[in-house]
C-alpha cells in the first residue's frame, strides 16, 4: 500500500479532521438508513464525500437530520479505534455485513498487507487511516450537497449517491470557506454571462460549443489585439492554419496513435481520411518545413490564434471553462539547444506582461521526468530540464519543482493564476518537446555544414481564450476593467429633447476613440443609471438641459461617484489615460 505524505503538519492535521468527518457521516447515514449500502469516503480539497447505495434518493431534510445525527456522534467523542486483521477475515466480516463495494477495496489489497479497521461508536470502516484521536476533535463541519456518482467513476457501473461536506480546524475557518463559495457564486461565469448578455450555449448548436455575443466579442477582439501586438514587438510571426487536416497528418505527430480518444471521429473526403484538428503544433511544423533554415536564421516564432477541437465528455463540460472547440493561443518556437534558455526566458518575460496587464497573482512549477513510458535520452532531459531551470533562475522566478509531472515526451513549466478570491487556475504552459522534431525530421543547417534537429518549444500563455475569458469574468465579476470594457461609456438623457445633444455627443466619443452607447429609452434617469450599473459601465454620462447650454456631460462614475460636468473631450482624454495604463 502507497504510504501518504503531507507537505507539513498543519495539511495533515486538516487531511485527519475530513478523513474523520467522512467517517463519521457514515457513522450517522448508516444510523438513521439501516437499509444503506457503504462505498468510500475519502478527504477531497475543500472537504469530504461518501459513497452511498440506496434506493431512495436523499433529499434535504434527510441531509438536516444526517447533520444534525453527525453533532450528536461528534458531541458523543467516540474515540477512533485501529483494528488489524487478515483479508480471509475481512472478506467473511464484510460479506456477511453484505457490503459489496468493501469487497471490491479487500480484493485491492496486497496478499501481505494486513487489512486495517478503524471503528468509532458502532460503526466499523475498512480504512488504513490517519484520523483524529476522537470524532469530539472535528471542530467544525457542514454538509453541502448530494450528488450521483458511478461506483468506481465509471459510467457502465451503478450509479450512488454521493454527499458532500466539508470540515475546518476552526468555525471562523469555515465560515470563511462558506463566505468564498457565496461570493463564487456571485462571481460565477455562467451566471454572468447570463445577465451581461455575454455569450450562450445551446443544445442544438451542441454541448461544450460557445456562442460569443457581441459585447464578450469585443472583449475577444480587444484581448487578441493586445496579444498580437505584444507577440510582434517580440519577432514572432502570425501564422494561420487549416480548421481539418488530413488523418496522415496525425499519424506522423502520433496524436492518432495516442491521442484518439480525445480526437472527433474521420471525415471521409475524397476516399480520404480528415479530422477536425486537435492541435495546432503539426500545421506549424509544416510551415517550418517549407524551406531549408540556417543555423543563422533561427530562432524561428510562429504564433496563431487556432482553435481547435477536443472530445470532453458532457459530464466535465463547465460553461466556457470546459469546453470541446476553443482557441488557443498558440505559439511554436524552433531554435538551437544552445538559444533554448534564452527562447526559454523570453516566454516567460512575456507571460509576465500578459499576466500582469489582466492583474493575476501567478505560481509557477516546473514539471519533471516522469518515472515511467518516456522518450528521449537522459543526455535530451537533462539539456530540456537544465534549459527551463536556467530561464527560470535568469528571471528571478521563484518556483516549485512537481517530480515527474511532467509530459512523456518533455519537461515543462505550468503556471497557475491566482484570482480575486484566492482560486487557482492551470492557464500558461511551456514545453520543450523531444518528440516531434524526431517524428517530422524537423532539421536546420548548423555551423559544421550538417543538418541537426531543431529544438521545438510549445507555449500557450492564456491557455484558450474560452477559458482565460471565462475566468476572467469570475476574477473582476463580470466588472471589466477600462480597456476592456465593451461599453466604456453610457450617455444617459434625462428627456426626449436633449436626445439629439446626446447623439452629438456620443458621435464626439467615438470619434475620439471611446465604446460609447446612448440610452434612448423612455426612462427616467434613475433607472438608466441602475440599468447601466447593472451592465456595470465604467462611465455614466448624464444629460440634461444644463449640460445642453453648457456643451458638457455629467460624470459618474461606477466606483467613484460623481465626476462633475466635463466636456466630451475631457471625458475621452480620462477614458484613453486609463485605457494607456490598463488599469
């Protein structure tokens, strides 16, 4: 049996106390439905589950009553008992018990391995440990919800039922837990997207597919100029490649050989094979290969927006942020073993600028060898692995080494983002890839007249713009800063009379470069005012019959306040600074 580590005592205290409380909701299920059949309960970040079979479903009263079951066994103290025995023993206890799934976890076990039990009260659970001395040491708990799962995580089994809680060293601990997942729910894309009128999903177009309405387009468009311009001033090269791609093209890069699984099924055209493209690296590749490079030449950045498609089962699919057609960002880099911790470095000073400019926190990981079913010579790791540290430590940048987390084919850096509520996000990824320049002969003329193979970087920095976007939305709350808000400007007329002023005005804004939309609905002022609150405007621009005579507009600001009457030139050169600074 593998043996479990903790970073430190605090996160194994904190493993002890879920651990414990998915025991004793067992405790309490089991008390109040004798009819129950057990699984497992394991700790899970944020909390706890168990795995119950039972032919009624539970609904929320039965969850008030298993709470309040569960304070009754914690303020029993019952104390957690380690029992050992032999499987033949465990197997008769279990199948007399007839508790089928405990059977499944017996038949797991080792042949020398001693089959552990830790008891508290009446109820006995096949389990290797660690838990609190007692049930009375969980200081704070609530159950959250109940779910189905399949036995096993496998959709051809039976489906149970799962509850779901959570646990903290502390009540304030939990209360501030509970307090996050509120605001996450604030905060939430979908939600969001909803009200904002920012993009759709719809069963008839398909699941895992975005619609992107016209003002997250703006968004896109203005993310994607920012993006391209920042790639240009550094030597890449904007480059485009097809939405399919004839099969052989993925026999080659080995995606068909190892990839399937995730690939959408073969288009037969012309009495030949095509699929929707799962990755934009082999197109690269063959834009590479269209000529003969020089040592001289290289390094060589190509950079696309490509979309491509993946099959997500419908189970993972999460608004935009799990998706099955996305656009990446995209970039592959060709150079020499010796220009690689360079190339390496100025990935990493351009995801900074990126990262910074939408105000993300980041940590950053550098995934290793994994033990198993890797390529490449150890000479090929050491150069790959040596190069990312090199660039990293050049940088300044602190980092966290994931051992063997990183692709068969290569090391990597993965970088998480942190958001406005503490929430991590796998997003930006750099790798060195050993495989691809083998399998396409991707060669370059060196100094000594031979052809070598050239070193391929991929990098996604964003990630996909599905899911950068999508959580994007949930880290400023739908709120999108100046630059990128698709409406900068409301202009607000308090009457139908002034309406021609504000037209006047509104044509003034756009030619001195601001998103600005007037309100021409018959409404009083404060609703206009709510409405484009809601729509959480940076600007709102009233007028009236004083601002007419004046040639002026009245500021207000979303977060600030009033801004006092300024004219639209002043209010354009405000937007425009704000706009410069990103901020």
């Amino acid at each position: 049996m593998s043996v479990m580590t903790f970073k430190d005592e605090k996160e194994e205290q904190l493993y002890k106390i879920r651990h414990s409380a998915a025991h004793v909701l067992a405790t309490a299920v089991t008390e109040l439905f004798p009819d129950v059949k057990v699984a497992g309960g394991p700790p899970v970040e944020d909390g706890f589950y168990y795995d119950f079979q039972r032919a009624t479903p539970f609904t929320p009263e039965d969850l008030e009553a298993i709470e309040k079951k569960m304070r009754q066994v914690i303020g029993a103290d019952q104390p957690f008992e380690r029992l050992e025995t032999t499987r033949e023993e465990a197997h008769q206890r279990f199948t007399e018990a007839g508790e089928k799934y405990k059977l499944h976890f017996i038949r797991e076990i080792p042949d020398q391995d001693k089959v552990t039990y830790y008891k508290n009260g009446p109820f006995l659970d096949l389990c290797r440990g660690p838990h609190v001395p007692s049930t009375g040491k969980i200081p704070a708990f609530k159950l959250m919800r109940v779910a189905g799962a399949y036995w096993l995580g496998d959709e051809k089994n039976e489906m149970l039922q799962r509850i779901y809680g959570t646990a903290w060293p502390s009540k304030q601990d939990l209360d501030a837990y509970l307090h996050r997942l509120e605001e996450a729910a604030r905060r939430d894309h979908r939600k969001l997207g909803r009200e904002l009128n920012l993009f759709s999903l719809h069963e008839d177009v398909g699941a895992g597919l975005v619609l992107w309405h016209p003002k997250l387009g703006m968004v896109r468009h203005l993310i994607e100029t920012f993006w391209k311009e920042e790639h240009l001033k550094r030597g890449y090269q904007l480059v485009y490649t097809p939405h399919i791609a004839s099969e052989k093209i993925y026999q080659t890069s080995g995606h068909l050989e190892n990839y399937a699984d995730l690939m959408y099924g073969a288009m037969d055209i012309d009495g030949q094979n095509y699929r929707v493209k799962p990755m934009n690296c082999p197109g690269h590749i063959k834009i590479f290969q269209t000529r003969k490079w020089s040592y001289r030449e290289l390094p060589v950045r190509y950079a696309e927006l490509g979309t491509v498609y993946r099959y997500e089962r419908s189970g993972v699919l999460h608004g935009m942020q799990r998706v099955r057609g996305f656009t990446q960002d995209d970039s592959h880099i060709f150079c020499t073993a010796e220009q690689l911790p360079g190339e390496i470095e100025g990935v990493l000073e351009l995801m900074d600028v990126l990262l910074k400019a939408f105000h993300y926190e980041y940590k950053v990981f550098l995934a290793t060898r994994p033990k198993d079913h890797t390529i490449g010579t150890d000479h090929e790791w050491e150069v790959a692995t040596g190069a990312l540290v090199q660039a990293l430590e050049r940088r300044g940048l602190p980092y966290e080494v994931d051992e063997g987390g990183g692709a068969f084919y290569a090391p990597k850096i993965d970088v998480k983002l942190t958001d406005a509520i503490g929430r991590e996000w796998q997003c930006p990824t750099i790798q060195v890839d050993l495989t691809l320049p083998k399998r396409f002969g991707v060669m370059y003329t060196a100094a000594d007249g031979k052809d070598h193979e050239v070193i391929m970087v991929h990098r996604a920095l964003l990630g996909s713009m599905e899911r950068f976007v999508g959580n994007y939305i949930e880290h400023v709350a739908g709120e999108f800063p100046v630059w990128l808000a698709p409406v900068q400007a409301a202009i607000l007329p308090v009457s139908d009379d002034v309406l021609p002023y504000a037209e006047q005005a509104a044509a003034e804004l756009k030619a001195l470069g601001i998103r600005v939309e007037v309100d021409r609905r018959s409404e009083k002022i404060g609703h206009k005012i709510r409405d484009a609150e809601l729509q959480k405007t940076p600007y709102m621009l009233v007028v009236g019959k004083k601002e007419v005579e004046s040639g002026g507009l009245a500021v207000r600001h979303k977060r600030r306040g009033q801004e006092g009457v300024q004219t639209p030139a002043q209010v354009a050169e405000k937007i425009l600074a704000e706009v410069a600074l990103k901020s």
